[in-house]
C-alpha cells in the first residue's frame, strides 16, 4: 500500500498523515490479533475432546442415551413377531 508520506517530498509530509498512518497500522493489528483470538477460542469450543475433558460423566452419559435411542429405534425391526 502506497503512504501519503512516500508520494510527498520530504519537507510537505503532514504530521497529521503520519499520524493517522500509523493509528491505522496499529488498529490494523489490534483486529489481527483479535480474529486470532476468536479464532482459537471458537476452535476451542467447538473441539469434542474439549468437551470430554470438561465432562466426562457427562458425555458417556450422552453416548449412551444416543446408544440406547438408536438401538430402540433400529432394533425394532429385527424382532420377527411370533
């Protein structure tokens, strides 16, 4: 990206555009680092081993309630009725 400053000579750079150029560099970043941020923590939220980590119980809990509704629901057929 072209700067105000490196179009000018030297000795008409307005200090209020270098300022401003480097208020932008530095938002710049902040906005970086903050996707960056959010970027980990939605991984981290939505990482299943994390969840197992923070509730074990819980998910085996979970696995055996998905276990048992599917096995009702598909060991219903196999049963030949007499």
């Amino acid at each position: 990206m072209t700067r105000a400053r490196d179009r000018m000579p030297a000795d008409e750079v307005d200090p209020e555009i270098v300022f401003a150029e480097a208020e932008i560099a530095r938002a710049r970043e902040t906005v970086a680092q903050s996707i960056t941020a959010l970027e980990q923590e939605i991984a981290r939220a939505f990482d299943w081993r994390e969840w197992i980590r923070r509730g074990p119980y819980v998910a085996v809990a979970g696995a055996f309630a998905v276990g048992a509704l599917l096995g009702s629901i598909l060991g219903s057929g196999r049963h030949k009725h007499r």
